[in-house]
C-alpha cells in the first residue's frame, strides 16, 4: 500500500514552454500533497504544500505565479511549471502524506526529472 | 529557523562493517523524526520515531530518538553493497510539513 505516482518521469522542453507533472496517491488518499525539488547531491527542498479544494501554501521564494500547483481530488495534485528556463532544470518530487497512528508520513512519487534546453 | 544537522556528510565502508548516522534538529513544533533512503530517485520510508529511547529495528537497520537532546541516530548493522544510498533525516512538525536535512551519502565496498 501506500504508493504514490509520477508523471511523465522524465521531460525535455525548451526554454519558455510550460510543462505539467502529475502526482497520484494510487491507494489512499491524501488530503495533503508536498512538492519538493532537489538539486544535484542536494537534499529536499520543500517548494509548496497542496490541499485539496484549497490553494497551495508556498514556501519562501518559491515563485506561485511561475510553479502553479493545483490540488484537484484526494488523489491527484499537479504542479505547472510555466515559462520554463533552463534554471528551473532539476528533480522534482511528490509525496503524499498518509495518517500513520497520528502523524502523517510521507510516501514520495519517483519523481519527475525536468531538462529545460 | 528549523535547522536539522546530520553527520557524516559523507561515509565510506566496507561490506560487513556497522555504520552509525547522526542526526541532530533544532525545529520549532516537532511532532515526529522521519529516516528515508535515497537511492537513485526518490526517497524510500525506512522508519518513523515519536517517543525518545525506543528502538525501532528493521533488519539490519535500527533507529532511536532522544527527544532531551534533540537527536536521533540510525544503525546499519553488517552492511552490504545495496546499502549504498543517501540517507535523509526528517524531523515532522505540527501544523507545517517536514524539514530534511543534507543527508547522509554511505557508500559500501565491496
């Protein structure tokens, strides 16, 4: 149980095309969903928290209007990455939080590896 | 600000050896410590620790939390090649999300 999907796994765009990655809880569901992007040999880096039916929570300098994230079900989050520059290359990870006795653990998609040319 | 350390950086050993990783967080509202395994994507659940001085063990590897001092270390007993990974400590706080820290890389020799 508990396994959460990513898609497209992989994607090459050029610079100023806008590309979407789902994240799909595939057994539970979640009422809260986490983007995260990670840099080569860097940790996580929370960009912004998705609740379903709600806008997402943005972390600091994370821009909202350039990565548009939208939390349609209890399944299913989708993060826009918009206008896109070679900077915004990087992995880019979901997870979805499952209630383990009272506090949510994250279950991360496989990620989605952007190459913006 | 949440500040979460882990140490070492960076660990070369050979198959059979026992690692210990450290973790150590400053955060405000912690509710739990979260161990993940980082391989060549995303991270895996290895363990989830709320209460300080219980063990939780799975295999060879093996997890505490010392709510007191704020730190939690996991153990790798006779490691082995497939071992090999990034290791995450992330401490969970109420009201808000999880905080990562760097990471531990482990690298086992064959």
């Amino acid at each position: 149980g508990a396994v959460v999907s990513q898609h497209p796994s992989w994607v090459i765009c050029k610079s100023g095309t806008s590309v979407k990655i789902e994240c799909r809880s595939l057994d539970f569901q979640a009422t809260t969903m986490f983007w995260y992007r990670q840099f080569p040999k860097q940790s996580l880096m929370l960009m912004a928290t998705s609740n379903e039916g709600s806008k997402a929570t943005y972390e600091q300098g994370v821009e909202k209007d350039k990565f548009l994230i939208n939390h349609a079900s209890l399944t299913l989050s989708t993060l826009t990455v918009t206008s896109a520059h070679p900077e915004d290359s990087s992995f880019y990870i979901c997870s979805a939080g499952m209630d383990r006795g009272g506090t949510d653990t994250q279950y991360f998609g496989p990620g989605t590896r952007l190459t913006v040319l | 600000e949440d500040k979460v350390v882990q140490s070492p950086l960076s660990l070369v050993v050979h198959e059979g050896d026992t690692v210990t990783l450290n973790c150590s967080y400053e955060v405000t509202n912690f509710r739990s410590l979260l161990w993940y395994k980082q391989e060549k994507k995303a991270p895996t659940f290895l363990f989830m620790l709320t209460s300080s001085g219980i063990e939780k063990k799975s295999g060879r590897l093996s997890s505490i939390l010392d709510k007191k001092e704020l730190f939690s270390i996991l153990n790798i007993t006779a490691t082995q090649t497939g071992d090999s990974a990034v290791y995450l400590c992330a401490p969970s706080l109420y009201g808000q999300n999880f905080v990562f820290g760097p990471g531990t890389r482990l690298s086992v020799l064959p």
